[in-house]
C-alpha cells in the first residue's frame, strides 16, 4: 500500500489544496482541515519574499488575536530561523536548533512559551530569490512531538500546494502573489526600483519615488536608471547588466553587487545594491520584475524606528528601546548618552539589557538585527 493511501483523508486534503485556488481566502480552509488530520494546535503557510525583508502573508486556521495579531506575528517574524533556513524535508525547530538552542531561543521564550507552543514542524512549499512558501503545523507543550505520519503527510501534500500557487496565479492572471510582493516592497522604509529583463524601470515604492525626486546624482529616464552629469554610471549600468545576466540565465549562484555612486574618488552618495530576482517561473506573466535596486543615500541618517514598537516586539524597557532605535541608526555609545541625557556605563547597562533580549552580545548583530526587523514596517 502506498504512502497516501495509509494516510487517513489524504485524498480530502489534496481536494482541499485545489479548491484554496479560487477561494476569497486561499487556503484557509485546508489549514484548518490540517490542523484536524494532524492533531495540531494550527497550521499555517507564511508566502515572504527574500527581496524584501520583512514582508509576509500569513495563512492560518488560528482565530486567536494574541496569536495572530500584527506586533505578536511581527515578533514572532523578526526573530524566525525558518525564513533563511532552506527546508527541503520537513523538520522541527529542535533539528533546525539543536542542543536546546531552540528552548534558548529568543523565538520560544518570547513569543511561542507564553502561548504554551511547543513544537514545530516545518517545510518549504517553495523558496527562491523572489518568493519562499512555508508549511508549519504547531503543537502544545502538553502534547506530544510530531512523529513520523506527520512528516510523511507534509512531504505528500508541499506538491500539491506548489502546484495550487501555481494555479492561483493563473486564476488571477498573475496578480494574487505579484501584488503581495509589490505591497511589501513598498511598506520597505528602504528605496527599491524593480526592473524588468530588460532594464527598465518595473515600478518603484514611495520611498524610492521620494529619493529619485530629490537626488541630484540618479533619476529616471526613458524609463531608465540613469546617472546626473559628474557622476560615474558605468559602475551602476556594469552591475545592472550582469544582474540581468544571471536573471536570464537563472544564474543562482549571482547573489547581487553592491557599490557606491561617487561625485569623486572616496566621496559617495548613494549606496545602491542590485539583486536578480530568479524565481521558477511562479509568475507566468512575461511582466515580471527581474531584478530589484536597493538604494540608500550614504549622507543621511540610518533607519528611524520608533521605540515604542521595540518595546511591544521585543520585550525592551523603555530606556532600553530608546537605546536601540538609536543604534539602529548608527548612532554610537557616547553620542547615546549624550543624547539619552545619561553616563556612558548607564548605556552600557541598558545595551546588556539590549543583548539579553535579542540573544546576542554583539553590538554590530543588534544594529543587524533591527535593520532587519519588521519594526521598520511601522
């Protein structure tokens, strides 16, 4: 007997997965249809996009609004090890985090403990450079840890799920995940200019918009990324064409380039990195975005977060939060203290406050992290 017919309601499921294609909610039924035939506490499928950092729709069975409300699920997102760790077979978190990492981790003490979640098991519907899709039940800690069945029922069902992506995106004629793509894009408090395969300019967010507008050193014209008089272009177009290059070519191993724009030797302006968005083939639409422009003017201020959002994502006290949303914008210690109106060690008190919280005791990871972090989104 064969895999998916020991599987009890396997067959309802995969009935499920293709009815989600033309539901107002796509497969939320099956999530809870999921939850059912797994004994789970829920399951859900999170669709985020590697482009763009903190971006996500989440597909859940769960009605519960603590668990499911934007600052927990914003938590939850910012300190998650499963959006950067690929997952070709089904895992839990206590594989993915051995040794007790995952009872250690920011993620479980924080934000799964209090809700009495306990295990995870997850796994990757899909994952490329453009768009990641995955699939995790949840369970207790009263219950017990996912078994075998459970594995083999995720392993059975991903395809299946794939190819209902797949077929939403031609019931929407492409619209369903390029939309969602595009409206994270512009909740980025970073400038981003899609471009389509052949260079020209796809669409861009209102922080992009706001830039372009005011820069003196790149606008758009023709359509086209293009340099103001006095500043060296060829270092932008070189790296826009060898992007397009890897794009065509779905050239995997081309992660993006980086560089500077300069008015003069060691005088930049803008920070720009480019990255081709090889996806396979998800959006059947030739009008796809190819490649994504992050553009950061290297004059100005890092990100702006509001402390009040660190406090509600991370735990922090109220001195403690100020302290990050300072570091976040690279602001160093004395210059904290000096505008926190406190002594340098009252600082670095509030900074090992900072690193207990964010599971780290590294300075240059806590500006990464919140550089990083969904707080940016608010």
């Amino acid at each position: 007997m064969g895999a998916a017919q020991r599987i009890r309601g396997y067959s309802d499921l995969v009935g499920l997965v293709y009815d989600g294609v033309e539901e107002a909610r796509p497969w939320r039924t099956l999530m809870s249809r999921l939850s059912e035939q797994t004994a789970s506490r829920d399951a859900n499928l999170v669709i985020a996009s590697p482009a763009t950092p903190g971006s996500y729709v989440l597909i859940t069975d769960n009605e519960d609004p603590v668990a499911t409300g934007r600052t927990h699920v914003d938590g939850v997102m910012s300190v998650n090890p499963l959006l950067e760790q690929p997952l070709p077979r089904a895992m839990t978190l206590d594989e993915i985090m051995p040794n007790g990492a995952f009872l250690r981790s920011p993620l479980y003490l924080r934000f799964l403990k209090p809700l009495n979640i306990r295990y995870l098991l997850s796994r990757d519907v899909l994952r490329d450079e453009m768009l990641c899709a995955t699939l995790t039940l949840e369970r207790n800690a009263d219950q017990p840890p996912f078994g075998a069945q459970e594995r083999e029922m995720l392993e059975l069902i991903t395809p299946h799920i794939r190819r209902a992506i797949r077929l939403r995106e031609q019931h929407t004629q492409g619209s369903y995940l390029q939309g969602f793509f595009e409206e994270a894009m512009a909740k980025l408090s970073i400038a981003c200019v899609l471009l389509d395969g052949h260079g020209r300019v796809f669409s861009m967010n209102e922080c992009a918009e706001q830039l372009l507008a005011r820069s003196q050193f790149l606008g758009v014209r023709n359509e086209v990324l293009r340099c103001a008089n006095g500043v060296d272009g060829k270092p932008l177009a070189k790296a826009i064409e060898l992007v397009l290059a890897a794009y065509r070519n779905r050239c995997r191993s081309q992660r993006g380039v980086g560089l500077q724009l300069e008015t003069s030797p060691g005088n930049g302006v803008l920070d720009i990195v480019v990255k081709p968005l090889i996806s396979d083939r998800l959006l059947e639409s030739r009008d796809r975005p190819a490649a994504v422009v992050y553009i950061n003017d290297c004059r100005q201020p890092g990100i702006e977060l509001d402390p009040a959002v660190l406090v509600g994502m991370y735990g922090f006290t109220n001195c403690e939060s100020q302290l990050a949303a300072l570091l976040a914008r690279g602001t160093n210690l004395n210059d904290a203290a000096e505008h926190l109106g406190v002594s340098i060690n009252t600082v670095k008190t509030h900074l090992r406050g900072v690193y207990e919280k964010m599971g780290t005791n590294k300075q240059a990871r806590v500006v990464a992290q919140l550089n990083h972090s969904t707080a940016r989104l608010l």
